[in-house]
C-alpha cells in the first residue's frame, strides 16, 4: 500500500497533547476527577464584552466568509494597539489575523525561510516551533539557556551560518516562565541586524509579567524606514482574554510587502479567520474594563505563582522563580525519576497530570543532505535525544483556579517524597 511522507511520520508529537489525551482517557473510565496542571488553559471566562459581541455578529448574520487578512475593524483596532501599547509602527495593512497564534506562527515561517534553511529557537521551547519548522523543510538550531532561562548571548553569534534565516524570540516564555530584560532583547535584535536575519518575536503572553513591563523587540525598529524593518510580531487573544477555544491570533508584519505574502500564504492554508469571533474579539480590545479584567487575571497567575512555590521549593522541585507567563519547570531529579517518569507515574497513582520536560527539548538529528535523522514507528512517535537540561522536568501550568493547583501540588509533593524515601535519597 501507498506509505505516508517521511516527514509527516518524523514529527515529533507535543508532550501536552499527549498528557491531554491521557487525562481525558482517565477521566471518561471513571474515578474521579484528574487536577490538569499540563495545559496552559485559563480557568477564567472570557470577558462578557467578548461573549456579547460574539453573539450579537451571529444574530446579526455576520457569519459569512471574512477576508483572508480579516475583519477591516478589528485591523484597525489591533494596528491602533500595537502602536500605542506595543511601541510598533504598525498600519492596518500590516495586520494578518489568524485562526489562533499556531497558525500565526506557521503561516510567519512560510515566509522566513525556504526547506533546508536554519532558524535559532531557545533549546527548552514551545513544541510547536520544531514541529512546524520541520513540516516546512527547515532546520533547527538551538541557542543556550543560562541561569533562570536566560538566553547566553554570547553564544547566539557562533550558531550563525550562511543557512541561517531567522531567530526566535518568545518573551515571556513557554514553557519556563522566563521573561528576557530589554538589554537581551536588544542585543538579540542587534545580532540579526548585523547577520541580515528576520526576528520572529511570540508574544502571546504579552500581558503576564509580574515584575516590570513587557518590551517588544519590533519597537526597536520603529523609527527606521520600513525597508530596514525585520520584526514580526505574533500576539494571542487566547491567554489574555481567555479565548483559547476561540481560536484567533494575528500577526504585526514588518513591512507591507512580507504583510502581503502572509496573506497570500493564507488563502491555501485557511482562506481565513472565522468572521463571529473576529468581532467576539474586536469586543475585547473596545471593552472600557479591558485593563481591569487581563489585572485580575495577572494577579491571580502571580498569587498562584506563590503557591506554586511555596509547595515545590521545600520539596526540592523548584530552584528558580518564573516571571511572566503561568508555568513552572519542576525539578524532579531528587525522587532519582525522569520527567517523564515522574509525569506518567504521577498521573497513574495520584490523578496529576503535569507535562514532561523533555517534550519541550527534543533534539532532531540531521544529515549531510539535511534530512531528518530517525526511523518512523509504529505509534507515530519517533525517537529522538533531547536535551538534558530538560530530562529532570516537568512543567507545571498555574492557570487553574487555586483550589485545583494546591490540590493537585499536595498530591505532587507527596507522590515526590513518597519516590524519594523509596529511593533513599
């Protein structure tokens, strides 16, 4: 019979899906309830601006085809953001809307580089990075984390070849929580202005950082002609609003040129947004209590990074402090268990499911002629090394109310003292 591509099969899956579909799998065979500290799920609702302005454009039959770019309103309020909150210089034209900030990321990539090319990712990421550069054809390279997470910049320069086409920033990050100073961020925007690289800049959590504010490398640029410009920016209403199933994102383009390939890029791949919940979100950014909704939720993400803490530091689990984002990389290597052991038995014996760290670190191997190094498997899931850094972690996500997440922490350090005592450490 005919075989799938060899890339399709050579994918690695995301490490938080699979835990998804294990605490679904648990749940639905009975037993109670399984406390999800694996997904970066809000348990907050969206804003009643939201959910109004999304049934009143269902009401009123907006329910058609929207353009490929997306709603004019809803552009034009995002170019009004990104200019005001985010220091771009950005136009309406250079807005794209995507169904969710996955196909912002794919779509942007389409455009930055072509099969065989290289792109800088940070060595613990987002899986979605590789396995989207790896469905188009690309290569990536990892540049070094230090103390806290904390990009080492003086290794960024040497990862630079004649292959290289771009560098990723995600600030603040998933999965560690890290949020990069504006002297990191500048440096790394530095590099690819001296190399001729583009910048893509994921700023999905733009609006959790608990100390400070955050900092846009694209206004760094913001002054410069537009034929000098690199930066594109991705932003989520999924985290801010708390629209995950909403599925929407957009992108801020550098130039109205690379806006207009990403509109292009589109048309095959989604032809567009869904039209009610681009005015579902044009509510968000119009809703006068905007601030104080994404401040409550930034407080509650802070007071839970506290307990998160408080729980994992006596236990040994924690030994640094996230800054942004809502996420944790424990340490499990005092109970003498890997993350993923720690993850798979956490969520037989105590109902927790929390996602392995070594997801977030796998290490594609390539060739001389730059393809993939692995065999395919039966399960779909191929081997690949990963990181070491990662291979005593699992992240926590503090996005569930408190009541689940120091639920779900009791039951984590006791499984964790539990393996310790059993393995004498």
């Amino acid at each position: 019979m005919p075989q799938p591509s060899r890339r399709s099969q050579l994918i690695p899956f995301s490490p938080i899906r699979t835990m998804f579909r294990l605490a679904d799998e648990m749940e639905r065979a009975g037993g109670g309830p399984v406390y999800r500290l694996h997904v970066g799920d809000p348990d907050f609702a969206p804003p009643p601006a939201v959910v109004e302005a999304t049934a009143s454009a269902l009401r009123a039959g907006k329910t058609h085809y929207a353009p490929t770019a997306g709603v004019q309103e809803l552009r034009v309020a995002i170019a009004e953001k990104a200019r005001t909150r985010n220091g771009l210089k950005a136009d309406t034209e250079q807005v794209i809307i995507t169904p969710g900030s996955t196909q912002a990321l794919f779509a942007t990539l389409e455009v930055l580089f072509g099969p065989g090319d290289e792109v800088l990712i940070p060595e613990i990421y987002w899986p979605n990075y590789v396995q989207e550069v790896l469905l188009l054809g690309g290569r990536p390279v990892f540049y070094p984390l230090g103390a806290g997470y904390q990009p080492e910049l003086g290794a960024l320069k040497g990862l630079i070849t004649p292959r290289t086409r771009a560098i990723m920033i995600n600030s603040p990050s998933n999965p560690t929580g890290a949020v990069f100073p504006e002297a990191t961020l500048r440096a790394m925007y530095e590099t690819a202005r001296d190399h001729d690289l583009w910048v893509l800049s994921d700023e999905a959590y733009e609006d959790f950082v608990f100390s400070g504010t955050h900092i846009s490398p694209g206004s760094f640029e913001a002054s410069l002609p537009e034929s000098e410009r690199r930066v594109f920016t991705l932003f989520s209403f999924s985290k801010s609003y708390a629209m995950t199933g909403f599925r929407l994102g957009y992108i801020i383009a550098p130039t109205l040129y690379v806006a207009t390939l990403l509109r292009k890029c589109q048309e095959p791949l989604v032809a567009s947004a869904g039209m009610p919940i681009q005015w579902g979100a044009l509510g968000a950014l119009l809703d006068p209590i905007r601030d104080a909704g994404v401040g409550k939720m930034r407080d509650a993400y802070r007071r839970r990074r506290e307990i998160a803490l408080e729980s994992l530091r006596p236990a040994g689990m924690a030994d640094y402090t996230p800054e942004g984002a809502f996420y944790i990389m424990a340490d499990t290597s005092a109970t003498g268990m890997t993350g993923d052991e720690f993850a798979v038995a956490l969520l037989k014996e105590e109902r927790v499911a929390v996602a392995p760290g070594t997801g977030f670190a796998i290490l594609p191997r390539f060739g001389a002629d730059g393809s993939i190094q692995a065999e395919p498997s039966p399960t779909g899931a191929p081997e690949y090394p990963t990181n070491p850094k990662a291979s005593h972690r699992v992240r926590i996500a503090f996005c569930v109310s408190d009541e689940e997440l120091k639920e779900g922490l009791t039951r984590m350090v006791r499984f964790a003292a539990k393996r310790r005592a059993k393995a004498g450490v």
